[in-house]
C-alpha cells in the first residue's frame, strides 16, 4: 500500500513538472535561493519604507491621516480612489527596483567573489 501511495506521488510530481516546469511559471528560472531571498527582503524593507514616506506625504500635504481602510464607507470616494492609485503605484515601483536592485548587487558580489 505505501508503495502504491510512493508511485503515486512520484506520478503526481512528475505530471507537475511537466506542466508547470521547474520553477512557477518559469519566472524565476537562473535566479538561486539565495539571491531570491534576498531580493524579497529587501523588496519587504524599501516597501515599508516607502509607505511611511507615503503616510508622511500625505499627512503634510493634505494635513490628515491617510485612509486606514479604503474601502470603509467612512472614507469619501476621492480619498479612497487616490490613495489606492498613489500607494498602489508606488509599492509597486519600489518593490521592482528593490528587487532589480538586490539581485543586481549580489550578481556583483558574486562576480567578485570568482
């Protein structure tokens, strides 16, 4: 019975590699542990960087807090709309060029490192 659940699993890994590859979606293909993790957290610390500098901008150039909760009825349309497109837009920068960044530098670190 264990040897049938074993055969079965390795059918079901080997089903899997073939439709999905390797790596998910093939998105990550040539890029080491190491290098990913890396790129995560930094990706994790500049967006939380970016959203304080984002809470502050707001509070200084619309003199009150951000919406805690966009999608809280309590918060008018207007307010909602443009911190969803500002706050959206710009973690989403962030954590491209956090990333791009990262794995650009350990790519370095490795290069020296040979």
């Amino acid at each position: 019975m264990i040897d049938q659940m074993q055969d079965k699993l390795s059918d079901l890994r080997e089903t899997a590699t073939n439709r999905f590859g390797d790596e998910p979606n093939e998105r990550n293909v040539g890029i080491g542990k190491t290098e990913n993790l890396l790129a995560y957290a930094a990706a994790i610390g500049a967006t939380l960087v970016a959203r304080n500098a984002l809470q502050a901008g707001w509070r200084t150039t619309l003199d009150r807090d951000p919406p805690k909760n966009p999608a809280s009825s309590e918060v008018d349309w207007k307010d909602a709309l443009l911190w969803g497109a500002v706050s959206g837009a710009l973690v989403g920068i962030v954590r491209i060029a956090s990333r791009r960044a990262s794995s650009s530098a350990y790519n370095r670190y490795l290069s020296k490192k040979r």
